[in-house]
C-alpha cells in the first residue's frame, strides 16, 4: 500500500452516531503507516481523546473541504450540500447508483471537481459479497422496532441505546398478545439480524428469500400480522405490496399491521415496496399507510445508528481490513469502476478526473 492519509469526517445528520473507523482501529492504521485525521464531532458515539490516544490528527468538524488533495475522506452518510465541486476521494454510502432522488446532482458534484466516490455499498469481493457492512444491526433494529409497535410499547423520538437495554425492552410482558411475522430476504445479513431480534422477542418468524419471492404468495404474505423487508434489489421485480394492498377500505381480512422496510430504496425504479414516497426518522418514526384496516409503516434509513457502538465496533472490524489494503487494484478498484459506470449511465461528462 502506498502511503495514505485517511480524513474521518464529521457526520452532518444529526442522528448519526456512528463511525467506519473504531479508536481500537485508528490504533491498527497508524501503526500499519495510515496517516488518519478524525474531525470533532459532538455526537460520534467515541470521544475525540480516544482517536489522540490512538495517535490520530485532530481537525475541526467540516474541515474535509479543505484537507490536502491526496487525502481520502471517509464518512458514512450523506455529504452537505456544499461545495457543489468535490475535489477528493470520498469512501461512504452514497445511495447514488438506483436513480435515487439526488443521485444525479451528487454525481454531478463529482464530475464537476474531478473527485471520485467509492461507495462503501460496492466494497464487494471477487463473487460481489459484500466486504464491510451494517446489515445485520440494520435487520435486527428494524425487527425490533417492528416488535415495539406492534405491542404498543415503540416510543418516540427514538435515541440509540445499548443492546442489552434493547434487548430488555424485547422481553414479552403478561399481557402481549401472540402475532406472526414474516421476514423477506431471511438469508441476508439484514435477514439474518431480524431473525435474531424476533426470537429474542419470543417469536419464530416466517421466513422467505429468493425461492419464495419469485412466485409471490402475497395472501400468504398479507396474512401475516408484522413484515420486515431485508431485500436489496438488484434488478427490477413484481413488488411485494402494491397501492391496491394498502388502499383503504381494501379486504378486512388484510392482518398485516406493521411494516418495516429495512432496505428503503424509497424513489429507486427497484423497490419492492412502492407504497410510500419517503422514509420515517427518529423523531416520527411510524407513518399510517392505510387507516382501515390499520397499517403502519416503519422506515428509517440509519438502523444501526440506534445501536452506535455496536454496530460500528464490529463494521469498522471489517472496513480496516480493507483500508489497511486500499489501492487502485482489487475491492477499492472495482469501486471506482462502479463510480465510473454510474456517471456513463446518467450520461455525465465525467471530464478529467484526477483521481484513477
């Protein structure tokens, strides 16, 4: 690996508490010859003396814009708005490769400054597996959540917890009534989370992937009192539920109450569930789809942010591996072949990007 300076930028919304980079791993970059600058951040999960301890830089938050050129920012969540020309290499979730609302105007911020996004969706392996991930804190939360509502007892606003404190919160109470739920994507990462978070719970979900999906029972599906969808598309499908499931005054005999879409690719040509035109938060984190008969919605795009120092603990684990590697060849290669990709889709003149 050649030398490189990694810049750990302050996440800008508000309730995102996590971090792609653990103090107990800043350790394990700078000892491997990682030059690592963390922002100040009032809300990352780990104070700032443990990354100085670590051996880390120390910059002021939102300072990335003006770090050297030859430095890469990491994130996980959205960037601001400005500067409408991005310069630098950036590694975060994007969301910009499924025509989601704003992909475009992103990509174009790229393009403009002859930067570059490695999407850490796309940090994949020879057979596309995925290399770093938050997806079973994402299925697990939204399994939990689900379970709250659906006895009643899901409080807002939402603020991050331990998991054991969640866990406790899962614990059937006398007078919880029996339901059923149903798990679609059950072998994934995010499936496998919901799964553990039902059981936890006291319930054995129903549990679907790819065989089940592709000849849709959805009486079977609608006959289930909670769902949680766990699928990344891919490729375009028949959705789950359509407008006509979740219409009022639609066959009373519907059970379904809840519904939790973990993967929210709300606004993608490939979501499997078009019934709803944006996503919940922290602070109102159920939406009623349909009053009668009821059907809520949970929808929330930061999960694991609700577990911050779980979650990023065992993802940073991950993600170092890759960084103590990173280079123009292999995963991070393949990233910057999908950038490259999704600018050609969208028919953005990618211009003369510095960064190859």
């Amino acid at each position: 690996m050649t030398e490189l300076h990694l810049w750990l930028r302050h996440e800008v919304r508000s309730t995102e508490r996590r971090t792609p980079i653990v103090p107990s791993d800043a350790r394990r970059l700078v000892d491997g010859g990682v030059t690592l600058t963390v922002e100040e951040s009032p809300q990352r999960i780990f104070p700032i003396e443990e990354y100085e301890a670590a051996g880390c830089r120390v910059a002021p938050a939102g300072s990335w814009v003006s770090a050297p050129q030859d430095a890469v920012v990491i994130g996980l969540k959205e960037l601001p708005d400005g500067p409408g020309e991005l310069t630098h290499r950036h590694i975060f979730f994007g969301h910009a490769y499924k025509r989601q609302p704003g992909a475009e105007a992103l990509l174009r911020r790229f393009a403009a400054g002859g930067g570059v996004l490695l999407d850490l969706e796309y940090l994949v392996d020879d057979d596309g597996r995925r290399l770093a991930a938050f997806g079973f804190w994402a299925g697990y939360l939204g399994a939990a959540l689900a379970v709250l509502q659906q006895r009643g007892r899901l409080v807002a606003p939402l603020t991050p917890t331990s998991k054991e404190e969640l866990d406790r919160t899962l614990q059937r109470a006398d007078g919880d009534e029996e339901f059923t739920a149903l798990v679609i994507g059950a072998l994934g990462r995010s499936g496998r989370g919901a799964r553990v978070a039902f059981r936890t719970a006291g319930i054995e979900p129903t549990c679907w992937d790819l065989a089940e999906t592709r000849a849709l029972d959805r009486p079977a599906l609608l006959g289930h009192d909670v769902m949680v969808n766990a699928v990344l598309a891919t490729t375009p499908v028949p959705p789950f539920l359509r407008e006509q499931d979740v219409q009022e005054g639609t066959d009373p005999a519907r059970r379904l109450r809840t519904l939790c879409d973990v993967t929210c690719d709300v606004g993608s040509p490939l979501n499997v569930l078009p019934v709803y035109d944006r996503t919940t938060d922290w602070t109102d984190p159920v939406r009623r789809l349909c009053k009668e008969p009821p059907l809520d919605l949970i929808a929330i795009d930061n999960l694991p942010s609700l577990l911050p120092q779980e979650s990023s603990t065992d993802f940073s684990a991950a993600l170092v591996l890759q960084l103590l590697e990173f280079g123009v060849g292999g995963p991070w290669g393949r990233c910057l072949d999908r950038f490259h990709q999704a600018c050609r889709e969208l028919g953005i003149a990618e211009g003369e990007f510095r960064h190859v």
